[in-house]
C-alpha cells in the first residue's frame, strides 16, 4: 500500500470516530435528511494516479462547488469582461449576505459569495436558454471528470426553487442596479440546479485535475486563468472561514453547502473530500479538518 493511501486511510477511521460532525445544512429542505456520520475523500496525483478513502464513491450534492466550474466555463467564453461585473476581493461575510450587495450598488465582491455566482451563471446564459447552458455545464462537468455518470438532482433544485427567498431577493437587488441581464426566475433556476449537480468525491477530484497544472493532467483553461481561480478558491472559497481556511490548510479550496469541498495541491494534486455537517461558515467542519491533516501529512502547502 502506498504511503499516501495509508495517510487517507488513518485520516477517514480519524474521521468515523469524530464526536463533532457540525451541523447539516438544513435550510434547503432536501438536503436536510443527509446522514451526518459519511465521510470521504480522493486524491488524483500530477502523474495521474488516484487514492480514495471512506464514502468515496457515494455522490453529494456538490452546490456552491461548481462555481467553480461555472466560473471557468464563463471566463473561458467572455475572458476578462467578467470583472466588469464581479469583484475579486474576500466578502468577509456569509455566503448569502445581502448588506454588501446593496452598500457596493450591485456589484458583488466575488465569484464565489452567491450573489457573485448569480452573476457568473447570468453570463452564461448569454446567447443560451437555461436548459442548452445546463447542458454546457454538464458537458463540461463529465469531460473534466473524464466520466458520463454525473447529474443533476432535480428534487434537490426543486426544493431550493421553492425555499431560496435569500437568492431571490439577491437576484432581484442585481436586477435593480442593472448587473442581471436576463429575468431572475430564468437564472436562479439555472443557478439552483448548476448547485444540484450530484458528484462522488472520486468524480470531484478527477474534475478538479484542470486547476492543478502537471503535465500528465488535462488542460482545459490558460495557465494564467489557472492560475487567478487558484487565487480566488484561496481568498474567497470559504466565504467568511477563508482567511481560517488558508491559515489551517494553506491551500485553494471551495466549499459547497452540501458539505463537499475541492483542494488543489498547485503541480502535484486535486483532492475532493465531502463530509456533510458544516461549522458555523457553512464549511464542512470534517472536511476542513481531515484537509488539513493532509495537507500536514504530505508537507503541502502553497507557502513553501
Ligand atoms: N445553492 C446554495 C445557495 O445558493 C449554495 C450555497 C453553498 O453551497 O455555499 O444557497
């Protein structure tokens, strides 16, 4: 067995007997009934080998992880024009705050606060009704991942249709400064399902080998563009936990309210862990830590 296998092995039986699991997100009434006790978590190496460990292969609503992935489908198709209408700096606020939004005239401070990805999935509907852009994201989704077998959870997006008032009034504040370009109805219901799309952590790192930049791993995006959602998953991947995030894993990362999170190890890994109770920033609270102990375990980290 490989030293790295046996690493993800101590860290997943660490994690089945965890007494603090944090809390599932219960305020998307679909995912509430989630069993806190799972755990996994995979690693796809720069040569192109994978280790995985836990409930690898038991598939999670990945959520505001594919912000990532819209956010470089949109940057792939309107290249720097995005930053006209999304910010780059971290929120310090939560996920779905609405302060801010209103205070910087419909401007988002980033991406990946959910006010930014609403943005994001907006321009991607240029040119695109709702159902060929969720194609596009699905297409683009099962190539990184080099695998067909990924959906989206239409129960999952139906219940937040019907529950996500904060998204709503998020939507309707970019409407009223001018920053959405198509009717807020039409985009969140891209926008919740893009967040219902269910992936293993097996699937998740796979679909994270694009942002690693090795050889042996495919290359789908610039090295520059790489390189600035890097930046970007390490000051805003964790809305207002990414500055303890950065501290305690020192990596790029991207949480998802379904408890799933995607690492990348810059030239050497993407690993993808997924444990449903959250900590108080709506990160996964086992994830973070089993990330960390990782991170530790290999001497990975992008400081040196
Ligand atoms: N669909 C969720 C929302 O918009 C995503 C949030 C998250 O995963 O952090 O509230």
């Amino acid at each position: 067995m490989s030293d790295l296998q046996a690493i993800l092995d101590r860290i997943a039986a660490e994690m089945a007997a965890a007494p603090d699991r944090g809390k599932v997100a219960d305020y998307i009434p679909e995912l509430a009934s989630i069993d806190p006790g799972q755990f996994g978590i995979a690693v796809c190496l720069a040569d192109g080998t994978h280790c995985t460990a836990g409930d690898a292969e038991v598939r999670f609503s990945i959520q505001s992880v594919s912000k990532v992935f819209t956010l470089a489908m949109a940057l792939g198709r309107l290249g720097d024009q995005l930053w006209a209408r999304v910010g780059r700096e971290p929120s310090g606020l939560a996920f779905n705050s609405i302060l801010q939004l209103e205070h910087e005239r419909g401007i988002p401070r980033n991406p990946f606060i959910n006010a930014g990805a609403i943005v994001v999935t907006d321009a991607l509907l240029s040119g695109h009704a709702p159902r060929e852009m969720l194609g596009d994201y699905l297409r683009f989704l099962r190539h990184a991942a080099d695998d067909d077998d990924i959906h989206i959870n239409e129960s999952v997006a139906r219940s937040e249709t019907e529950t996500g008032h904060r998204n709503f009034a998020l939507a309707h504040e970019l409407c009223a400064h001018g920053n959405l370009q198509h009717p807020p109805d039409h985009v969140l219901g891209a926008y919740f399902h893009q967040c219902a799309a269910e992936m293993t952590c097996r699937q998740l790192a796979f679909a994270g080998r694009f942002l690693v930049n090795a050889p042996e791993l495919p290359s789908l995006l610039s090295l520059a563009r790489v390189r600035r959602i890097n930046a970007l998953m390490m000051t805003c991947g964790h809305y207002d936990g990414s500055g303890e995030f950065a501290f305690r894993v020192g990596l790029p990362g991207k949480s998802g309210v379904g408890g799933g999170i995607l690492v990348i190890v810059p030239s050497r890994a993407a690993v993808a862990v997924w444990s449903p109770g959250l900590n108080a920033q709506g990160n996964s609270q086992l994830g973070t830590l089993a990330v960390e102990r990782l991170a530790r375990a290999q001497g990975w980290s992008v400081f040196g």
